[in-house]
C-alpha cells in the first residue's frame, strides 16, 4: 500500500496542463514505398526526420514526447507558451520542412506534401521510467491531439500541391488563439468512431511555398 501511495505521489508531482500538438509528415508512406520499390537506402528519410527531432528541439517549453512512425507528439507546459509561441512553431516547422524535404519530394516526385497538425489542451499525467521503459505521458489531450490530426490529414486529402494545416479544438482554440489567428475556420469532423461531427477550427499555415489552401472536411 505504502508503495502504491509513493507511486501515485510520483506521478502526481510530475503532472500539469500541457498544449500537445500532433505533427504528421504527409505522403511518409509514400516515400517509403519509394525506397523499398527502387532498392535504395531509407538513409534520407531518417535524417530528415532526426533534423526535425532537432528543429523541434529548439523551440523553448517544447517536449518532443513520440515519434508516430509518421511524425511527432509535441508537448508545451501552459505555463512556458503562449498562442503567439504556438502559432509561431507551428509556422517555423512548416517552413522548414517545406525547405528542407524539396530534394526528397523532387526525387520521388510527391504531388501531396506538407505537414498537418491537430491540437489541444487539457491535463497530462507524467509517468516516469520504470513503469516503462521510458517516459510517457497519458491524458485525453493526447488522444483528441491525434484525431485531430488525422483528421487534417484526411481533410486536406487530393486538395492541394502541398498543404500545411493546424486543425484545433474549439476549446483550446477559444483560449490561445482567438484575436491571432484570423484566417481560421470554424468547422465539423468525424473524430474516431464517434456518431456524430465534432466541431473544430481550422488553421491554414504558411509555409515557404506560400500559404495553404483551407481544406474543406465536408467536400
């Protein structure tokens, strides 16, 4: 009992409100079947990826928490950010990326191309190692975060050459981004297997290509 209760107090210390932000690279998929098809070293795809990892890094209050196998799990403490900070991330890593995948997206001439991110806020409990392998953080946020994302992803679909687009939940939106983010949309999707659409806002980025196209998730 007595270290159960240590275990708990372990967690709780660690635990707080966090933005998560979940990031994926459009057409991943795509370029891996490229190098599988033509025999050639996945060496590009890991680099870009780690200089990601790296890019992300370098913004403050960021945890890079989880490579998806598709992109990245971003957390911000509440507390360190700001919607200014956020929108500038998300801002940066669509202009980055959109620089530094062009050979990538030449080479294996990708018609889709971009990044997509979903986002959301709410309470995360850290889980120190040794009931993992490694730190893990479990919350709601992260889950809604991913839907979100997936469905930027699915929304954006044939749309566009290279699409760069945030989707954010109404809540979250209504307390970092209102009165920045002008070019946002209200919007309705289908999050997981729920019945019925989930109202979100949707957020065009600009990358170096110019700015993105607002999808239509209804289209």
């Amino acid at each position: 009992m007595r270290g159960a209760r240590a275990i708990d107090q372990k967690i709780q210390l660690l635990t707080g409100n966090h933005i998560v932000i979940a990031i994926d690279i459009r057409s991943s998929s795509k370029m891996l079947e490229y190098f599988k098809d033509h025999r050639k070293p996945v060496d590009p795809y890991i680099a870009l990826i780690m200089a990601m990892k790296h890019k992300i890094d370098e913004f403050p209050g960021c945890i890079a928490y989880k490579f998806t196998g598709d992109g990245w799990i971003v957390l911000f403490k509440k507390q360190k950010t700001n919607g200014s900070a956020m929108l500038q991330f998300m801002e940066a890593l669509s202009k980055w990326y959109a620089t530094h995948s062009s050979n990538l997206v030449k080479q294996m001439d990708l018609r889709r191309h971009g990044l997509t991110f979903g986002v959301d806020d709410g309470w995360i409990w850290e889980v120190p190692p040794g009931f993992f392998e490694q730190t893990e953080y479990i919350g709601e946020p992260i889950v809604l975060a991913s839907r979100l994302q997936a469905a930027a992803a699915a929304a954006v679909g044939e749309s566009a050459d290279s699409d760069y687009a945030a989707f954010i939940s109404v809540p979250c939106f209504n307390g970092y981004f209102k009165g920045i983010a002008s070019d946002a949309v209200r919007a309705a999707v289908r999050l997981g297997k729920r019945e019925d659409d989930d109202p979100c806002m949707i957020l065009p980025l600009a990358s170096s290509a110019g700015s993105a196209q607002v999808p239509n998730p209804t289209a």
